[in-house]
C-alpha cells in the first residue's frame, strides 16, 4: 500500500484563472504573518495576485508567474499563493527575493492571455518552480508547465 502510494502521480487539476476581486470563501485566511484577512485562497484582497488556479489533492492553490531576466536569459518563475504570503509576505517581498537572486523582474504576469502571448513572444521560454536556490544550469531542465 505504502509503495503504491508513492508511486502514484500525484493530480494536479487547473482551474483557471484567477484575479483578486474581493471574493472570500468560507474558512480561508490570509496566511500573510499578522493578516488573517478573509481570503479566497491563502492570500486576503490586500494581499493576492493573479494567477493560475490549481488543485492539489484537497488543496487549492494561486500560482503566479513572473517574467525575469539573469544573464540574458530570460525565464518564468512560478510560486504558488501560500509560499508568497508565508514566506514572503506578498509580491514586494518575493520580488525583492528575486532581486537578491539577481533576477531582473520584468513583470507578474496579469493574465492567461498574456501568460500564452509571453510564451509565443520568447519560444523555448522555461516555466520553473521557485526555489531558494536557481543556478543557471536550471535552463537545461525541461519546463515545468
Ligand atoms: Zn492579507
């Protein structure tokens, strides 16, 4: 049982798109330290950025996507709302984080279609998860999304 658990793909299902428009839903906090404002997901109206809506087992999460630039290369990096809001705080403080991993950030992207126009823009362009540590190499990975 135990093995066939991990050997299971684990489902992702997309939801669409989401931008912050005020709506709450029951039981949701904002998990920014200090907020606790009602939320739709993890992030208050004050503090939620759009994004792609996806489903995780019984978890729903925001993933925002931001277009950014490191030794000419250009990437997507992606985080999902709870990591932003625990972690960071909210867009200022992943963006600075990003600064201090010498990304150049040229934008969070607002939408789906310019989400699907950047990736027509910049073909081979790589859609990768944010973690603490990008070396450069990350390029050769294959995308994520
Ligand atoms: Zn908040």
């Amino acid at each position: 049982m135990q093995i066939k658990e991990e050997t299971m793909k684990v489902e992702v299902a997309m939801h669409g798109w989401y931008v912050p428009d005020g709506e709450t839903r029951p039981g949701m906090r904002c998990v920014v330290k200090g907020c606790n404002g009602e939320a739709a997901y993890h992030l208050c109206i004050h503090h939620a950025i759009p994004g792609m809506v996806v489903g995780r087992g019984t978890r729903t999460f925001v993933i925002s996507t931001w277009l950014v630039q490191r030794r000419n290369a250009l990437r997507l990096i992606t985080l999902n709302d709870y990591a932003l809001g625990d972690l960071f705080g909210g867009r200022a403080g992943f963006e600075s984080q990003l600064a201090n991993q010498g990304y150049q950030v040229l934008g969070l992207i607002s939408s789906l279609a310019e989400l699907e126009a950047t990736k027509l823009r910049h073909p081979g362009l790589h859609v990768i998860l944010w973690s603490p540590d990008l070396p450069d190499g990350d390029d050769e990975s294959p995308a994520v999304v």
